[in-house]
C-alpha cells in the first residue's frame, strides 16, 4: 500500500493528514489523487465512507495552491464542488478546513433551508472553492450573487443521488455556466445508464476508476 508522500501529495497537506492521522490512502484515493494531479478528467465510482471526500478534496487544494492562472480575478470561484445534500455540503467543506489548514486558500459552502444572508458575507470577502448544493447554488447566481464564469476544476460528487432527488436539469444548467475549458471530476456510488450518459457528456481526457471497499 502506498503513501500520500508517495502520491505527491505537497508538504502542507501532507502535515495537515498528519495530524488527522492519516497516513496511507483509501483504493479510491490511491486511484484518483495522481490523476487529479496531473490535470486529467476522473470518473469514480466508489461508496459512501470509501473515503472519495478526500480523493478529490486533496489534490484540488493542492492544485489550487500550486498558483494562479493568468488572467487571474481576485475572489473568483477557482473550484466548485457540486453536492446534493446540505450534509455533504458541511461534511466536505469540514474536509477542506481539515486538509487545507495550512493553505492560503478561501472556501465557503452554501446550501438551502436557512437564511442566504451568511452565506453571501462569505461570497462577499472573496473564495477559491464553493461547495454547493444545485438550488441555493442557481438561487445565488440568478441574484447575481455568484458567476462560475472562472471556475477551473468543477466536481460532481454523489452524481447519482442528484440524479434521484431530480437534480439532473439543474446540473446541466450549471455545466452550461462553468467554462468549457476545465478539469472535472465525477463521483458516484452507482452509474445507472442517465449518469453514465452525463459522464460521457463532460469528461475529457478522462481516468476511470473505482473502489470496491
């Protein structure tokens, strides 16, 4: 079994694990964090608690990290992480808090049910990294809230249960904001035949890997 060390993941994540007490990846982050970091689009199938936060929360922060693009806007949403529950949405923001601890980098998460008011302070003072859940999300960039417009890695994650609570035509309308030019990564439990399509619709350059475990 291998390392993180021996992923290449960077020295500030790495001590962040550390102190997690993390040392030696899941399957799914053995697969997906070298491809991740090497710019390629990824498509993952792996369960719920087979540790796929961290196989796409990892390498984008160290991407992320690594410096900015040209044409760089300050405050701009350099990555949005598209979930489909209010508790994911806090669970992989707490993995971003976790991982990114000794990282220069902003992230916010928004989600329905509560007052947007917080929620657009946040936004307001400027984030690298949004976790999104599909309605507050569209809700926020129809009130010109939030433009996706320099949006440089997009992740699905938990693509089938969107498709099941009938997220599916709001995904697509955010794929039509996010730049044609971007990395994305795509994670499921299962891949019915409508998520498979969608797959098949965005990747590029695309790895396919999965977790068993």
């Amino acid at each position: 079994m291998k390392t993180f060390k021996e992923l290449r993941v960077s020295a500030p994540i790495l001590e962040a694990l550390s102190r997690q007490g993390y040392a030696c990846p899941t399957p799914i982050q053995e697969q997906a964090i070298p491809q991740v970091l090497q710019g390629k689009d990824v498509l993952g199938c792996a369960q719920t608690g087979t540790g796929k936060t961290a196989a796409f929360s990892i390498p984008v922060l160290q991407l992320l990290s690594a410096g900015k693009p040209e044409g760089y806007k300050q405050g701009a949403i350099r990555s949005l992480i598209l979930t489909p529950t209010r508790e994911l949405a806090i669970q992989i923001d707490e993995s971003l808090e976790a991982y990114g601890e000794n990282l220069e980098l902003k992230h916010a998460v928004v989600f329905g049910g509560v007052s947007q008011s917080s929620q657009v302070q946040q936004l307001r003072q400027g984030v690298d990294i949004l976790v999104a859940t599909p309605g507050r999300l569209l809700d926020l960039v129809s009130q010109k809230l939030i433009w996706l417009d320099k949006v440089e890695i997009l992740v699905l994650d938990e693509a089938d249960r969107m498709l099941d609570m009938g997220f599916i035509h709001d995904v697509k309308r955010v794929l039509s904001l996010v730049p044609a030019k971007r990395q994305t990564l795509f994670f499921s439990a299962t891949m019915p035949r409508q998520i498979q399509a969608l797959a098949d619709a965005i990747l590029r350059r695309s790895y396919e890997g999965g977790s068993d475990s």
